[in-house]
C-alpha cells in the first residue's frame, strides 16, 4: 500500500483532535502513574505501548452488517449495502482505533464487479486487504451442483470439483486486491450415524486441499479453520484442531491451521490447543469473537476476557521462546445482533489490544523460575497480576499516537456518522451478503 498518499477521512480529523485535547491531560496522569507501576515490577511502559501500537487485526467484512440467528433479525439504521459500504464502515473503526488496517472479504458475498476499483478504494480509504474466504457452504443461485451433501469432501467428484474451483476464483480475487492469503472453513458433515464415511471424507477433503494448494501463489498461504458443529451436528468433516493440523501436514507447509475461538466445545482449553499448533509449526492465525454455550459470535472479550488473555499469553511466550516463523493472521469473526456493528468491531479491537497489553506485562523469567521450582501459587500469582493490571492508559497512548480515538466511541457517537448513513443508505430488503 502507497503510505504516502493521503487517505480519505470518513471522520472529520478535527473532532478527534478536539477529543483527544481533553482526555490529554488525565491520559498523560494515568499513563505516568502506570508507568512507574510497571517499572517497580521492573517493566518498561514504552515497550509494551509500541508493540500494542502496532498490533492490527482485520475486520470481516461480514461484520459491519447487522447479523441474526435463523430466529431472526433486526436490521440498524444504514445498514451497508455493498462492499463499497463496508469498506466506508472498516475505515472508520480504523481510523478511530488504529488498530484495524485491514479487511477480510468473504466472496460470494463480496464479489467486486471490478477488483482493481476495489483495491484502489481500499488504498484511497488506507486499507488493505486481509486473508480472502472461499464460501463451498451455501448454494448460490444458478449454481450447477449443490453443497447439500457437503464440497471439497463431496462423495461426488464433480462437486468436489465445483468446489475447488470456486477457492482458485477466490485466490485469483485475493491475487488482484493484494492479499495473500486464502481461509477455508467447510459446513461438510453429518447428522447421522453411518451417514458419512469418517475416513473416506476426510481423506476427499483432505485430496481437495491439494488441488487447491497447488492453485496457490508461492508466497500465499492457506488457513484452513476447524470447528465442532454447525450446521452439522453429528460429525463435521474438520471437527476438530487434531483434524485440522493432520491435513495442515497432509497439505503441505503453506497449508496452515486457523483457531476460531468459537469453534470448541464449552470449557475447551483453547489455549493449550494454541500452544500445540505453535509447537508443531502450523498456528496461522485467529477468528476471534467470544462465546458460553456454542458459535455464538459475541464481542471478543465480552464474555470470557480471562480466556482472551491466556490466548495470548501463548503468543508472547512464544513470542520471548523465541519460536521460529511464527507469523499470525489476526481477525475478528463475530455477529452483531443487537449493537451498532462499528461500536462493537472498535471495542472488540481494543479488548484484543487489552489482551496482548496484559500478556506483555507477564515478567516471563520471573513465571519460568516459579513453574521450575512448581511454586504454584506463585506462579498462577505472576499470571493473575498481570491480567489484572488496569493497561487502559497503554492502549489509549497507542491509539493517541496514531491519531486515533483515545475514545472511540464517544467520538463515533459525536460524529454522527450511523445518521449519515441511514440518510444516505436507504433500507434494503435483502441484505448484501452475510451469515442470514
Ligand atoms: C464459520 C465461520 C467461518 C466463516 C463464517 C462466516 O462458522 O466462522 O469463519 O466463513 O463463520
Ligand atoms: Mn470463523
């Protein structure tokens, strides 16, 4: 992406520079005392500021939409009618946030009658374009053959075929808009015993990722992303993280799993699959949102931000491991049925910010001397106090040095921007492209 040209401002510049003066001085006052609280822990503040500062997740563009449940849903004021509103509504979270460069597009839902404008408004707007995500788990219409019985593990092979096809259309998309990286979550299963053949299935799937990967650009990679149930619920085809690093190592080294937090059984320890995936090479990234009972898609951090933080404690130990070509695609997969999309998309970034803020606060040899010498509570202690820690001041330091929002949702709010669009954008029937 072109840094140097300017960017097209969705908010108006002054309002958040007339916000941020009068949070200035108390974020100055916090950010000291922090400061000093960190150091007698033998921290430094600046460090952990500058990697929060530069610290991005994409946004699913899937996102900015109002979602629903097959009970219902209940649309917002201007909603985005298309991509081109999408990409509106991405720069705003990141221009209020700095923590959002870049967008996730999910195609059909996205297809861009003309990719190259595409790219050239996500550059006009300073956004990029994240992982692409191939979609084999609804039938589009005039669509030859049907996913009724799963794609890429389709007992037939012309839909296999069908399939494998539609994720090469996908990476040629992904190749125009600049992204280089592909992520494949399949609806394949069954809801009966003896409906499906276990190993025959995976197997075919597994066969299908090789033709896709051999489709691949040298320098792409492909995430494929595992999940329990839905809209399977007797056994799904990549069920689990187990499943999903054999066909990651049956595929190849740009084959990479991808860990949506929502996607486990209730109580699943999710971060001791992370470490796994790390140890064995193929952590490529996270679908994050939050979660009580199944995929629910809440606001990352909302439900269970302890969780949030153990995650990534995993990283930034690997992080001070040292772990070799550990390179992680971060995005946000939630549904927002019930808040303003942006509203939560902002604060769901922060509560990531939060989450590595409190992880690079972990004095990492101190917790390496007390698991060594099993002083357990000593050592649960090191975690607690870091999760514990108030590291507001950090991640509104980072934003404010970016020119974003030390607010971002008091300034959203101020700018009346959802009633522009819903002046702007008047209200659709059918919704352009989303999970309902
Ligand atoms: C499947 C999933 C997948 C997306 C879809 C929108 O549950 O998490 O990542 O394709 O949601
Ligand atoms: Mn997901």
């Amino acid at each position: 992406m072109d840094t140097t040209r300017t960017v097209e401002t969705k908010i108006d510049p002054g309002l958040i520079a007339k916000a941020n003066a009068k949070l200035a001085g108390d974020l100055e006052h916090d950010y000291a005392a922090l400061g000093k609280q960190i150091a007698r822990a033998g921290l430094e503040i600046e460090r952990v500021t500058d990697a929060v500062a530069r610290f991005g997740v994409a946004i699913p563009s899937w996102g900015v939409g109002t979602g629903g449940t097959r009970f219902g849903r209940f649309p917002g004021e201007g909603e985005p009618r298309h991509v081109m509103d999408k990409l509106d509504d991405c720069a705003v979270i990141n221009q209020l946030t700095g923590a959002t460069p870049t967008v996730s597009l999910h195609f059909p839902w996205d297809e861009p009658e003309d990719a190259g404008a595409l790219r050239a408004r996500g550059e006009t707007l300073g956004l990029g374009f994240a992982a692409v995500n191939s979609n084999t788990f609804q039938d589009q219409k005039n669509q030859k053959l049907s996913y009724k019985f799963g794609s890429l593990s389709h007992t037939e092979a012309a839909v296999r075929e069908q399939a494998v096809a539609h994720n090469l259309h996908c990476i040629d998309l992904g190749k125009k808009l600049g992204a280089n990286e592909i992520t494949v979550w399949i609806a394949d299963g069954a809801n009966f015993p003896g409906q499906q053949h276990a190993t025959r299935a995976f197997e075919r799937y597994i066969e299908s990722l090789g033709r896709i990967r051999d489709g691949l650009p040298g320098h792409w990679r492909m995430m494929i992303e595992h999940k329990i149930a839905e809209p399977a619920f007797y056994a799904t085809v990549l069920q689990d993280w187990g499943s999903s690093l054999m066909a990651a190592q049956a595929t190849g080294p740009q084959c990479m799993c991808l860990v949506d937090l929502g996607h486990h059984a209730p109580n699943v320890n999710i971060e001791m699959i992370v470490a796994r995936l790390i140890q064995a090479g193929k952590l490529g990234g996270f679908h994050f949102n939050d979660s009580r009972y199944g995929d629910d898609d809440l606001d990352a951090g909302s439900i269970n931000p302890f969780r949030l933080f153990l995650v990534f404690n995993e990283l930034v130990d690997a992080e001070w491991r040292k772990v070799e070509g550990l390179k992680l695609s971060h995005m946000l997969d939630q549904s927002h049925n019930v808040t303003d999309p942006i509203e939560s998309l902002m604060i769901s970034a922060v509560e990531l910010q939060r989450a590595y803020a409190q992880a690079l606060l972990v004095d990492r040899d101190k917790l390496d001397r007390l698991q060594s010498g099993n002083d357990v509570m000593g050592a649960s202690q090191e975690l607690k106090r870091a999760f514990t820690r108030d590291v507001a001041p950090i991640m509104a330091m980072a934003r404010s040095r970016r020119g974003a929002a030390i607010d971002p949702v008091a300034v959203y709010r101020a700018s009346g921007y959802r009633a522009a669009c819903a002046k702007n954008r008047p209200a659709q029937k059918n919704f352009g492209g989303g999970i309902v």
